[in-house]
C-alpha cells in the first residue's frame, strides 16, 4: 500500500503503523481488511473526522468482514498534509468491540 498515488494524493506508511500491521498478523492480512478503505484514503482522505484536541490527525474504522477468513474491525489513525496532497498513516489497532456495538446502538 505504501506509496500508492493513483488520485494525486499518495499513502505514507510511517514507521509506528508498520509496527502495528505485523503486530495483527502482517500486510497480508491487513492491506485485505483496508481495500476499501485506501480507496475512500485515496479519494478523500479530508473527509475523514479529526481527533479533536489532534490538528491533522484524523480518525478511519473498518467494522468486521466475514470472507473465506474473519477479518476484524480494524482503526486507523492518519495525519493528512492537504498541501503536498500526502496521507501519512501512523496507527492501526484492532477496534473495541464495544465500540462497534455502540455505533449499532444508536
């Protein structure tokens, strides 16, 4: 995934987000879970909200995907220069399950 710019903006995989893809099982499993969501990164990476108090950092959730293996939901946290039309992804967790089951809640 990293340095794909296909829409002009291009997708930096920092350091502290590698860290984290092997911590959940490697790229493999992880660039499957986030498809769908480079493509939203690739098309509109500002539309995403910001952490509030973070300038710049903002926040994307996948929820679960049942294929031929269960994929969590996943939670990504990126900083976006819109001036040099960079992505830079910094973490990614699993997300809570409590979080996903609030979200339906609602």
């Amino acid at each position: 995934m990293a340095g794909h710019r296909p829409s002009g903006w291009e997708i930096i995989e920092e350091e502290s987000f590698q860290i984290g893809v092997a911590g959940l099982g490697g790229s493999r499993f992880v660039d499957e879970a986030l498809q769908s969501l480079t493509a939203s990164l690739l098309s509109n990476p500002l539309g995403f909200p910001e952490i509030p108090g973070f300038p710049d950092i903002r926040i994307a959730k996948t929820n679960v995907v049942i294929s031929v293996v269960l994929i969590p939901a996943l939670v990504v946290r990126f900083r976006v220069d819109d001036r040099q039309r960079k992505v830079f992804l910094l973490h990614i967790e699993r997300r809570d399950p409590d979080d996903i089951r609030d979200e339906f809640d609602d």
